[in-house]
C-alpha cells in the first residue's frame, strides 16, 4: 500500500510542473496547504461576525432597554432609537451559536488542520482528491455566505436557538425569523453538510491509502489520529442533521407533519398531526453531541502534539492517548439523549444516558492526565502556542468537570437552561476549541506562511484573553445555579433576579475586553503574512516529517524522493543522541531500539 502510494506521489509530483495562474494558485487550488489558509481566513471572517454578534446580545443583557448607538448603527430597524427588539435578540444568538459551533469550530479549526497536516505529517504529496477537496471548500465558502445573507433578509434571520427546535423553525408564521431567514439557515447548513462529508472522506481516505513507507498506524502523530477519526465520526453523524434538516423543510413547505401536532395559532386550530417536536431533538442531538467532539478532537490532537515539543519529552502514554481518541469516538454517539432529560423521556431511559455520560469522562481523563504528565519535569518552552495548549488543559478540565452534574438526570433538572448550561459548554468546548486552534495557529504559522508571529503580541493576546474568558463564564456558573434562565432578552420583568444584575455587568465587561484583544490577534496574523521574520525549515526543532518540507510552498511538499519513516513521531531527549530531538526520518543507529509506546 504505501509503495503504492509513493510511486504514485512521484507520479504526481512530475505532473505538477506546469505553470500556476493566479486563479488556479489562491482561489481555485488544489493543493492541500492552499487550501488549509482559505478555511482558515474564512473561518477567521466567521468568527470576528460570531464575536461580534456575541458582544451585542452581551450589552443588551447588562443594560436592557437602554439606548445604544450600536445597535441603532448595526440593527437598524431592529433597534429603534438604539433599543435593541426582542425577535432580533435571540436571532443574535441563534445565529451566533451556529456561526460558532459549525462554520469556526467545525470547519475553522478542522477544516484548516486536517488539510495542512495530514498529508504532510503522513508523507503525502497531497490529499488522495485535490478536487473534492477544493469542492469541499467552496461549498463551505458558499454554506457562509448564505448564512451571512440571512442576516439582511426583510423578517429577520433565523431565530429558533442555534439547535432550530421545533414548532418554531417548522412554523414559516410562527415568528418573523421562522419564515426565509430560517429556510436559509436551513440551505446553508445542508450545503455545510455536504462540504464536510466530502472533506471528511478525503481525509479517511488519505490517512489509510497514502502514508509514506514506514509509516505506521502506531506511528502516526496524535494529530492525525485525531484528524481520522473526527472524520469517521462526521461521516457517521452528520447525515442524520442532514435528514432533520430535509424533513423540517418538508414541514415548512409541503405540508407534511414530521415534527408537528395538534397546533393552535391564536384559537385556530392547524391542520398538523401525528408529528412530534421530540423527534427532531433525536435527530438533532444525534448529530449535536458527536459534534461536541467533531469540534473538540482535532484541537486535542493539537494540543498533544505541541505539549510533546514545547515540553521537550515523548509524549506520556501514546498508545493510552489513541485508545481513549477511539473510546471518546464511539461512546459519543451514544450520550445524546443528555440532552433530553426534561422532554418527558422515560426515566429508566434517563439512567441509561447517564451511565454513558458519565462513562464518557474516564477517556477524556486519561487524556488530561496524559497531558499533565507530559508536562511534569519537561524542559518547558513558553512560547504562545505553549501558553495556550495549558490553557486548553485548564479551560477542558474546568468545563468537563460541571458536565458531571449536566449528565446526571437528576442534578440537570435544577440547572437545564439556565446559564450553568451556558457556562459549561462554552468552557470545555467553546473555549477550550478555541484554544486548540489559536495554539495550532501559533505553532504551524511558519509551515503556513513562511514566517514567525510576533511573540510578545502572542503573549499579551494569550494572558488577556485567558483572564477574559474566565471572567465570562466563571460567574455564569453562579447566576445559572440561582437559576437566571437562558436565552432571555431582558431579566429586568423579575424581581428574583435584580441582585444579579450587576454580575451580568461584570461578565459584559469581560467579555467587550476579550472580544476587543482578538484585534491584536488579527493585526498579527495579517500582518505577519507580509512583514513577519521569516522561518527556518524547522523553528521549534520537533521531530514530525511536515518540518522535513521546505520552507518555500510547492505543490507536491517535498522536491525529491518522499522521507521514509523510521521511528514514532515522539523521540525528543532519547538517550544516545547528540540533539534533543531527532525526527523521523533519521534511521535507527546500529543497536538503538525504537522506543515501546
């Protein structure tokens, strides 16, 4: 197999000679690393509209019905004289969670690191399809920009909750975001879909066809192993929101009653039957919990591999990591139903999903005690993209450990809803997601751009944006166990919540704080394309093949004959070396023993 697939890399390489157009270079590309940068500036776009709308609909909870120019400036009809309209608030939101959990996350993150480094870490010219792969990326772009249009449609967009529950997104008249901003919703996403069970079969496909010889499943970086089997979960849950999302425009559109019963519009009685809400919950939360991980995988892969070369030892507890990779993999698409613990399901079936909820914690903390023990002793290099894979630890740990009391059936029913909800997965996926990415980015920019980020910008981004991310969604553990609810527009109509008021002030400031520092981020990032240091071929000293390419971009990744692999992708201080770190495609010395992972 990988004989066959290092003649057909020579193969291609040959036919890669040819001159490059513009267009054919930056827009319509087929090479892998091309690609990567598009999903990642694409995503970056996503996410800066994401954040902003999140600091919106934060100033509208701290100071309800107060006049704000920017809402008067950005709303427009939806914020007369500057006071923000109730529909357009939980649209904010609506189209924040999904801008968010889907087109950064999902594609953002995945979509960027599964392009540039599988085949460079695996010892491929490219991925097994150039064209399905750009394909993949441009149904991407065009799920944003139907996304993105949905905000200037006359109604509103969608504002159902990013998880569009029924009647709401089913009823075109129920509200004004349930009429053509929700089919557009409802389009991007199944073009979404479609975007990412391409990219997800290209990735699979690759990872088992087209590894470089000697490169063995058990020695693969963790990043690739992550990569693959996030891929194997897309493929397995994302036809089933694919299905939700046709029945529901069925519902919508011809008259069908898949997830709509007995519903009565002011007296009047529709003519729906034999539907129910339930079922699209089933359907949606199918997919929606193997997402949780489709999002938080790839940055654990990340994460795994930065530790290894910043701490300057192996990486603790290899084949354990790819163990609980797998465990995470397959009891992930059967705890969705903690999602469902008040929609009057059985309570027997309640237990069930608890027992796999709380199963699901023991991979996820050998991985964190993995890591932490990867830490222990190492020769630690504080470098940005360091900085934030610990703060991936913090942030994945705190989160994980509230999500104890969400899977349990009977601790959820007092905090469903409320912003404890909120506070748990905005840390241990939201956040720490974000971490992972911001460390991937940090640490492979010069494989990406051929130069360096700023450090010291890198630091004070990190710090600030540490400090802030606490700030937000530390107290919002608080306020949700006193039991503020979720998704409201104002709390001002309560008395029973006044004494919160000023918590949510505070939780505001921090996050307009960390919102704001990203542009620090951002002018690093596009500037350093142009005017960073430029990067020698392996600025960190680690050990995988991607740092064997050169510097310079070529369509094919290395000019000559693909490195062989000799070694796992971890031999940092191995005894007997004159260098901490030795990469793998350095033969074995004569008596030297590869080391028992």
């Amino acid at each position: 197999m990988s004989a066959h697939a290092d003649n057909h890399a020579h193969e291609d390489d040959h036919g890669h000679h040819h001159k490059e157009t513009f267009v054919t270079k930056y827009i319509f590309s087929q090479d892998h690393k091309m690609i990567a940068k598009q999903y990642l500036i694409t995503g970056t776009i996503m996410g800066v509209i994401g954040v902003f709308m999140s600091m919106m609909f934060r100033m509208q909870i701290a100071w309800p019905e107060q006049p704000n120019v920017l809402f008067e400036a950005f709303l427009g009809k939806w914020a007369p004289d500057g006071v923000m309209d109730a529909d357009i608030y939980l649209a904010l939101v609506t189209i924040h969670g999904t801008i968010m959990v889907f087109f950064v996350l999902t594609a953002g993150l995945s979509g960027t690191f599964s392009n540039l480094l599988i085949p460079l870490q695996i010892g491929a010219r490219d991925m097994a399809s150039g064209f399905l792969n750009m394909v993949s990326y441009w149904l991407f772009f065009l799920s944003s920009v139907i996304m993105v249009l949905s905000l200037f449609v006359e109604a509103g967009p969608a504002a159902a909750g990013w998880t569009i529950y029924p009647p709401l997104s089913a009823l075109p008249l129920a509200q004004g975001g349930s009429g053509m901003g929700m089919t557009l919703w409802l389009v991007s996403m199944a073009i979404f879909i479609a975007s990412s069970l391409l990219g997800s079969l290209n990735y699979i496909v690759t990872v088992i066809n087209l590894r470089t010889k000697g490169m063995s499943m058990t020695r693969l970086p963790l990043t690739i192993w992550a990569f693959f089997i996030t891929a194997v979960i897309g493929v397995i849950s994302f036809p089933v929101l694919l299905s939700a999302a046709l029945l529901l425009i069925m519902d919508r559109s011809f008259g069908t009653s898949f997830f709509l019963s007995d519903i009565f519009i002011q007296g009047e009685v529709l003519h729906y039957q034999g539907g129910s809400p339930v079922l699209f919950e089933h359907l949606f939360w199918f997919l929606g919990h193997p997402e949780v991980y489709i999002v938080i995988l790839p940055a654990m892969g990340l994460v795994s591999e930065i530790m290894a070369s910043n701490s300057r030892k192996p990486i603790f507890g290899y084949r354990a990591m790819i163990a609980s990779i797998l465990a995470i993999a397959f009891l992930s698409t059967i705890v969705w139903g903690h999602h469902m613990f008040i929609s009057g399901m059985n309570p027997f079936l309640g237990s069930v999903f608890t027992f796999t909820t709380l199963l699901i914690a023991i991979p996820s903390a050998v991985k964190a005690f993995n890591w932490i023990t990867t830490l222990w002793k190492g020769n630690l290099q504080m470098n940005p993209a360091m900085l934030f894979s610990i703060g991936f630890v913090s942030t994945f740990i705190t989160g994980g450990l509230t999500g104890i009391i969400l899977g349990d059936s009977a601790l959820d029913i007092n905090v469903h809803d409320t912003y404890f909800v909120v506070a748990h997965f905005h840390l241990v996926m939201g956040i720490s997601a974000l971490y992972g990415m911001f460390a991937g980015i940090y640490h492979w920019y010069p494989r990406m751009f051929g130069r360096m980020l700023n450090k010291n910008l890198g630091y004070i981004h990190f710090w600030i944006t540490a400090v802030c991310a606490y700030g937000v969604f530390f107290p919002m553990h608080f306020i949700g166990m006193a039991g503020l609810p979720r998704r409201y527009y104002t709390n001002s109509n309560f008395p029973l919540f006044d004494d919160l008021a000023n918590v949510n002030v505070i939780i505001t400031i921090f996050a307009l704080v960390g919102g704001v520092v990203q542009i620090i981020y951002l002018y690093n990032f596009f500037v350093s394309i142009f005017y960073g240091k430029k990067a020698t071929q392996n600025p960190w000293k680690s050990t995988t093949l991607e740092w064997t390419a050169p510097v310079e971009h070529m369509h094919g990744n290395w000019p000559g004959e693909i490195p062989h692999v000799h070694r796992w992708a971890y031999d940092y201080s191995k005894p007997g070396h004159d260098v901490d770190f030795v990469p793998q495609n350095v033969p074995l010395k004569d008596g030297e023993e590869e080391l028992q992972h």
